[in-house]
C-alpha cells in the first residue's frame, strides 16, 4: 500500500523519468562528472512545485551513493597521493559546508552568465588542446600540490555547496590542467573529493530536513547502477574516452546555462 500511495503521489512518469535520468546521471558523473546537469533539472522539471533546498537536498543524497561507489571502483585502480587527497577533501568540505548555507540568500541566476563564460572557454582550452589529459604532463612539488589544491578546493568545494552542477566536471579539469594528470586519474581524484563535498552539504539540508527520503532512495539505486557502469567503461576505455566524454558534457552545459540566460 505504501508502495502504491508513493507512486499515486508522485505519479508512474515522473518516477520513471527520475529514474531514467538518474541513471544516465549517474553513468556520466562517473566518467566525467557533470551528472548534476542532468539530474537536478529531472527534479526541477518534475518536481516545479517543491521548494529548491528540498530538491538540492535530495538530489544530493542520490549523487553521493552513486559517486561513493565510483570512487571505491576507481581506488581498486588508481593510485592516490593521500596528503593531497586529503588537504584538498578538507577544504572542499569546509567549502561545500558554507556553501550550502548560502543557497536561501544567494541568486544563482545572478551567477549564471559568469558559469557559461567559464564553461565556454574550459571546452575551447580542452578542445585545442588535442593530448590534454592523455598524458600526465606535470610533476609537482608537494608543496605546490597542497597549495594549489587547497584553493581548487575552496573555490569548487563552494560552487558544489551552493549549487553543484559540473562540480566533477570542474575538478577533473583542474586536476588535469593543474596537477597535469591524466584523465582517467583526475576522475578518479575528482569522485572522492565530489564524495566529501556532498555529506558535508548534506549535513544543512538534512539538518534542514530537506530532502524527500523516498526520491531520494529510487534515484540512489539508479545513480549507483550508472555509476558501476560508467567507471568500468573509463576504467577500461582509457583516458581519450573520458576526454570526449568531458567535451560533450561541457557543451551540454554551455547549451544549458545560455538556454537559461538568454531564453527563459
């Protein structure tokens, strides 16, 4: 009964549509990030009526059970430099904390036309340069490792907070033009920092309560499905599978942030 009661609330589609893009979400964070482009805008679409903390809170808690499981595939894998890791994790999760208190006071709109010029030139600086993540191409001192982590995570660790979608995407480009890693390993660096920015979000909105559990549970199943198998064709695809993969999420988010400026 419970089961047909939550289907009546919600209604069959807009649970399939959840579902659906949840899952595609999901596949695309893990290879690349950016799978917030596509599902925060299922929730809004579906959900116009419920207020934005409850659909951030609950797409929130989707996207980390989806990119907790990436992350622990990608750790099998890839070998982490843990005091960077973690210098980065701890910003980014101090960060995404204020971030997301921030999100009933601060217009995202008023920030938007700033985003797409971001987004413009990350897919022009990806796109000419053809080997750009295909190799690693730096090897940083540790000291300028942390430091410059540090700010990555403050900056990205915020933007994630207060709004979140292209975080991954964000990072995987800033560990690659940065650190100079590959693809494959800046995505791998990307879902564990992305893992910390969201609890310590999550932390407001569930403080909050805003979240709708039983969404938020149907998407988790889906995102975390995507994610397994998104991970394993990066995994096993390599690092210029990912970088085309990158190139078609920015450019979704570039068509999506100019539709929203200059359209809506």
């Amino acid at each position: 009964m419970e089961f047909l009661s939550f289907v009546s609330d919600y209604g069959f589609l807009s649970l399939l549509s959840l579902a659906i893009f949840s899952f595609i979400a999901g596949f695309i964070d893990s290879v690349v990030g950016g799978g917030g482009l596509i599902q925060l805008p299922a929730l809004l679409i579906n959900l116009p009526n419920t207020n934005i903390p409850t659909l951030f809170g609950t797409n929130k808690i989707a996207a980390l059970a989806g990119t907790s499981i990436s992350a622990v595939q990608y750790s099998k894998k890839i070998k982490f430099n843990f005091k960077v890791l973690f210098v980065i994790a701890f910003w980014a999760a101090v960060a995404s904390y204020f971030g997301a208190k921030t999100v009933s006071y601060i217009n995202v709109n008023t920030l938007k036309p700033l985003i797409l010029v971001i987004l413009i030139a990350i897919a022009i600086y990806t796109f000419i340069k053809k080997n750009l993540g295909n190799i690693q191409t730096k090897k940083l001192s540790l000291n300028k490792m942390v430091i410059y982590g540090s700010i990555i995570g403050l900056i990205i660790g915020f933007y994630d907070g207060f709004f979140g979608p292209g975080t991954g995407s964000f990072l995987v480009l800033a560990f690659v033009v940065v650190f100079g890693f590959e693809f494959v390993e800046a995505s791998a660096y990307s879902k564990v920092i992305n893992c910390v920015t969201n609890i310590f979000a999550l932390l407001v909105f569930i403080k909050n309560g805003d979240f709708i559990i039983e969404l938020a549970i149907l998407m988790a199943i889906c995102n975390i499905t995507g994610n397994i198998i998104g991970t394993r064709l990066a995994l096993k695809r390599g690092n210029q599978f990912v970088r085309t993969i990158f190139l078609v999420i920015v450019t979704l988010m570039i068509a999506r942030y100019a539709y929203d400026i200059f359209f809506k």
